[in-house]
C-alpha cells in the first residue's frame, strides 16, 4: 500500500514539473488518500496484534 502512495507522489511531482496542474493534483490527492489509508491500516493491525 505505501508502494502505491509513492508512486503517485512521484507521478504527481513529475507531472508538476512538465505543467500538468490537472494530472498532479488528482495524482496528489489519491496519494494522500492511499497514505491515510496506508495509516490507519497500520494502526488496526498493531491494535488486533497487542490482543493476540
């Protein structure tokens, strides 16, 4: 999941840099999307492992 997270952010910085706006800012938005998903997954597996 966090593989997915940078390989927006890098599509995104790239396509910043050639002057997409439209494409970067989508390619940002589903990075920050994945990362928060990415967090709280991570978050629910240290819980259910402390229970284990």
């Amino acid at each position: 999941m966090l593989s997915w997270t940078v390989t927006f952010l890098v599509i995104a910085v790239i396509a910043a840099i050639l002057g997409f706006g439209g494409i970067a800012g989508v390619a940002t938005g589903v990075a920050k999307v994945l990362f928060v998903l990415f967090l709280a997954l991570f978050a629910v597996s240290l819980v259910t492992r402390r229970r284990a």
